[in-house]
C-alpha cells in the first residue's frame, strides 16, 4: 500500500508523515518508538525490551554482551573490542537521531544476536525500555 507520499508503508512512510505534521526532519527517539508501535501494531513494553536486550536467544550473544546491561556506560564489541557508546538516549543524545542509521544498526545487531531481523515490536521493547534509562 503507498501513502500519499508515494512511499510504502513502512518505517520511512510512518517518519515522514510524523515529520511532515511536526514541520522538522530530524528523528527523535520518541519519533521512532510511535513508528515502531504503529507497524507492531501492539502497546510497547519496556518490561518486554529489558528482557530482550539481556537474553541470549540461543546464541552466543544478547544486545547486552557488547552495549552493557545496563545501556547507560560504554560498552565494548565482543569480538573487536572496539569502544561503543552509551546506548541509552539519556547516556548519548545523538542515539536514536537518524533513521537509516538506526535501521542499518538494528539489522546488523539483530543478525548477530538472533540470526535474524529483529521485527518491529522487538525494536520498538527495546527502545522503550532504552528510553527509560535515566542518570
């Protein structure tokens, strides 16, 4: 289905009508979580994103081995080693600002972690539950 836009009714669909009714471009943290819950179709959970982001899901690794339980410190990837900025939006404003940044992250972390994409509701668990982290 395309929307008036001409785009399908995706992530970007649902960003850009949320950005063309609140006349800016820039994503927000919030922006994303209410187009992750419209595609999900369900209520998001922190509860829900906490416990996904801390489970292994029959691999190795969960969201957690490299960006901390906590998501408010840096982390460190587990296999390079490299430093990895806080996760939560409160820890690093700019988490959470760029759509296609946030999509090419979650479809790489989600491959390593679940050996799948991660579908919209788990996306839009976690980043409820990311949103809740504050100092």
């Amino acid at each position: 289905m395309r929307s008036i836009f001409g785009m399908s009714h995706g992530l970007g669909g649902v960003l850009l009508a949320l950005a063309c009714q609140q006349g800016a471009w820039a994503a927000t943290p919030s922006d994303l979580l209410s187009a992750y819950t419209t595609q999900a179709g369900r209520p998001a959970s922190a509860a829900r994103g906490q416990s996904f982001f801390t489970s292994r899901h029959g691999g190795e690794w969960s969201c957690a081995s490299c960006h901390g339980s906590t998501a408010s410190q840096e982390g460190k990837h587990a296999s390079t080693g490299k430093a990895i900025r806080p996760l939560a939006p409160a820890f690093n404003p700019q988490r959470f600002t760029d759509e296609s940044k946030v999509e090419k992250w979650f479809k790489r972390n989600c491959q390593d972690v679940l050996s799948r994409e991660c579908s919209a509701a788990e996306k839009a668990d976690v980043l409820a539950w990311l949103i809740t982290v504050q100092p």
